[in-house]
C-alpha cells in the first residue's frame, strides 16, 4: 500500500521522511518548479511513500488547462518492479477526477514500449501521437478521457 504526501517546500516533514537520502533532492527540485507552474493543491507534486520509506515521485505538471490536465510518476531504481509506479498513477487519476470529473489526463512517455507505457495502457490511457517534451524532445503523448 502506498501514500500520497503534498510535496510543499515551506513545510517540515517528520525525521523519517526528511532523512531519506532522496529527500533533499525532491525538495530542490520542487522549489525550482513550483514557480514555474504555481503551486495550487491538489495540482502538486507528491512523495510517494511505501510502508513509511520514500521509494519515488509523482504528481500534476501544473493546474489544468483547457480541459486537461497532465501527470507524471517514478519510482527510484530500487523500487521498480513493485506496483508502485503504477499505484501511484491510478492514485493521481483518483486526485484529479475527485476534484474535476470531466479532466483529460494525459501524460507523456519515452517514444518506447516502456514500464511507463504499460501502466499507462493497463490504466486505460490511450497513445495520441508525437509530441515535444522539454526533457525528453520527441515524446509519445497518452490520454484517458473521463468516463
């Protein structure tokens, strides 16, 4: 069982949680990312936790726009190969369509049959095309339309 928990740079977290080894790094990295794409909840990023250890990263790359909204979702190498990445995702769908039923989720994978595009595929997300990523360049896009 995993837990979502709001990543919020202002906030102290318990001991357990802030001497993860990965901590400080996800701190950083909020901290420059939050004032590019605001921090509004639940439209965040989130420590992914399993059975209290910090095993990843997930969240929203911004509030929605125009109707959608997009997702992002990793687990660190140790952690790969358990459902937690996929947990997280169907977690994150969760999140969105309780605060805004009728949201296109989308998301963005490397342009591969991946581990990401099988949670995504198992989630009911369909492959749309090419598109941009500013990490990646050539992305392949997926969507899953509400029900």
């Amino acid at each position: 069982m995993i837990q979502l928990i709001e990543i919020d740079p202002d906030k102290e977290y318990e001991p357990n949680l802030s001497s993860a080894p990965e901590f400080e790094n996800l701190m950083a990295i909020y901290r420059d990312y939050y004032p590019l794409i605001g921090y509004q909840i639940p439209w965040v990023g989130y420590f992914i936790l399993m059975d209290g250890q910090l095993v990843g990263s997930c969240g929203f790359t911004g509030a929605p726009q125009s109707g959608s909204v997009e997702i992002a979702y990793w687990t660190f190498t140790a952690y790969e190969g358990r459902g937690i990445a996929t947990s997280a995702c169907a977690n994150l769908i969760t999140i969105a369509w309780e605060e805004q039923p009728q949201l296109v989720i989308r998301a963005k994978t490397a342009p591969e049959k991946n581990a990401s595009t099988r949670i995504l595929e198992k989630r009911g997300f369909r492959f749309t095309g090419v598109v941009q990523d500013h990490e990646i360049g050539d992305a392949w896009e997926w969507q899953l339309l509400p029900k």
